[in-house]
C-alpha cells in the first residue's frame, strides 16, 4: 500500500540525481514528496511491476509516471516559476522521452558518479 504523499523513486548513482533530489527537497515547500533512493527494499516492492532500468519513477494520485512524464509531473508538483517547463509537454510523448533517455544514457559521462545521494 502507497501512503498519501507523492513518492520520487530517484537513481542516486550521478550527481545529476543526486542534485534533482536536493533540489526537489529545497522547494517542496509543503513537505508533500517523498524521496525513496530505487535500490531501497520499498522501492523494490512499490515498483516491481515497471520495466527495470527507469531512472526516475514518480508516484501521485496512484499513478506511476517514468521517464519524462515523471520530470513533468514532478515539475507540476513544485509549482511556482518552474512550471515553465510544462511547456515541454506539447511536444509528443515519444521525442521528450528520447531526449530523457539520452540524457539518462549519457548522464554518468556528462555530470559523473556519485555513491550515494544525499539530502
């Protein structure tokens, strides 16, 4: 059973995730977002019925978003100035994922490795 909160399920392997994730924590203003790192025994059972491999898993309203839908959904969840970037959610579904799966393929490469993520 999932709680009322809205969950992200990061990757806390680079410092990209790593820096989402603090930056999720610094502007969650009401506190209503979860952090829960992919490899935690939660995660595992919360997500044992999504493709293996997603980087970043949203939960809210008992519905699981990935890829760039979680981004955007994240983002609307935020609020504020950064709902700029729904924008992005009139571009068609398959061309934001590619550039979320490039980024997620090279993101090691590009922003490096990070044990562990901190908050």
């Amino acid at each position: 059973m999932h709680p009322d909160n809205d969950i992200l399920y990061y990757d806390g392997d680079c410092n990209l995730c790593n820096r989402t994730v603090k930056w999720v924590a610094k502007h969650d203003k009401g506190h209503t977002i979860a952090l829960v790192p992919l490899r935690s025994d939660e995660a595992q059972k919360a997500l044992q019925h999504l493709t293996p491999g997603d980087t970043v898993v949203y939960y809210k309203n008992n519905i699981f978003y990935t890829r760039s839908d979680a981004a955007l959904q994240l983002v609307r969840s935020i609020g504020g100035i950064w709902r700029v970037f729904l924008i992005f959610r009139w571009v068609p579904l398959p061309i934001h994922n590619r550039v979320y799966d490039l980024i997620a393929a090279k993101r090691i490469h590009w922003f490096g490795k990070k044990s562990c993520c901190e908050i």
